[in-house]
C-alpha cells in the first residue's frame, strides 16, 4: 500500500525557520554611546530548557567568575513544537501533478500536496533586558505578522512560498532571587 518515499520536506522546513536567525547580533555601548563590542547570537537546535539546564550545569558558571556568564549569554534555541494538518487547504488528493523533464518523454509525478502547519518556538536567553530587546526588535521588524520564504521542496516543487507567521511574544523575567544570582531573561516566540 505504501511506497517509501523520503522528500526531506521536514528537515528542509526547520532547517530554513532556523537559518532565518542566524545572523543576529548584540551591540554593546559605552557611557559615550560608542560601539564597544558586536556579539554574533549563537542559535541551536534544541528547548530552552536544555540550554537553561545546560547553564545550571556547567562546572564553570559555579564558581565566582560570574562574567564568564556574560560570555555565553545571549543565546538561542528554537525546536518544532507540533505538526497539525490545515484542513482549510486542503486539495482534492487523487489529482496529480506532472512535470516534463529535460529528457525527451520522461515526466516527473506527483500527487497533491497535503497541507501541513508547523509550530515552532524561538527562545531567547540573555543576562540583560537591553540584550533580550535588541534581539526581539531584529526579529519582529521582519514580521509583518508573516515573513514569507522561498524553499525548494522536490523537483516538482521548486521554490514554494512558505509564510512563517508569528502567533505570540511572551517574556519570562525572573525577578526574585538574591543578589548574588545572574538573572536570566527569556522572551519565548512562537511561529506557525
């Protein structure tokens, strides 16, 4: 009944949402509003409660050197949260699409695609509020409350347009604590 088939449709989603944030940087200032230092934000593939787990962890971070915190905050982590089928767009199924290839005869096949929304969530860890900012206002200027991308899906599909949809920006902001404890601020986005 089932033909195996692999297309890397999945892979080549998340791949794409997660490129889009790659090239997001940090500017720190002095009291003269100078250019200090400007600190590529690093992004992986992963919750942030493992990387908040990560910091808990670290042998490192225990001790006194609390600046060595400030060298690996701010930092990213983004992961696909679900997969739900978008019976809204959904085609009749039994029809299919034909392509002609470049030899003589040959056609590709393919049946309609099957419509799919992924959910993602983009966290955000940083030590100050004016880091988390910096990063959240890079981030929703593109957003318009969508930004849409261009992905290469099969040989059929090329170059489908993909609208990456903000659904919500929530920060978590850890107020209590002594005043020994580094602070973590967190802002949480989700996509669709």
């Amino acid at each position: 009944m089932f033909e195996t088939f692999y297309n890397e449709s999945l892979r080549k989603t998340v791949v794409a949402f997660g490129s889009l944030f790659n090239e997001i940087f940090v500017i720190r200032r002095d009291r003269d509003n100078n250019t200090v230092k400007k600190i590529l934000v690093p992004i992986t593939y992963s919750p942030k409660e493992k990387f908040l787990r990560m910091l808990q962890e670290y042998p490192l971070l225990k001790g006194k050197d609390t600046d060595l915190l400030g060298q690996i905050l701010p930092r990213m982590g983004f992961n696909m949260t679900s997969i739900s089928y978008d019976s809204t767009r959904k085609r009749n199924t039994i029809s299919k699409r034909y392509e002609k290839t470049d030899t003589e005869g040959v056609y590709l096949r393919q049946f309609a695609e099957v419509p799919y929304n992924i959910d993602f969530e983009l966290s955000l860890v940083s030590r100050t509020m004016d880091d988390a900012l910096q990063i959240v206002e890079q981030i929703l200027a593109y957003f318009t409350p969508d930004f849409t991308i261009s992905l290469n899906f099969t040989e059929i599909n090329k170059k489908v347009d993909v609208p990456i949809t903000i659904t919500s920006v929530s920060p978590e902001i850890e107020y209590e604590g002594d005043t020994v404890t580094q602070r973590q601020v967190i802002f949480n986005i989700s996509f669709t």
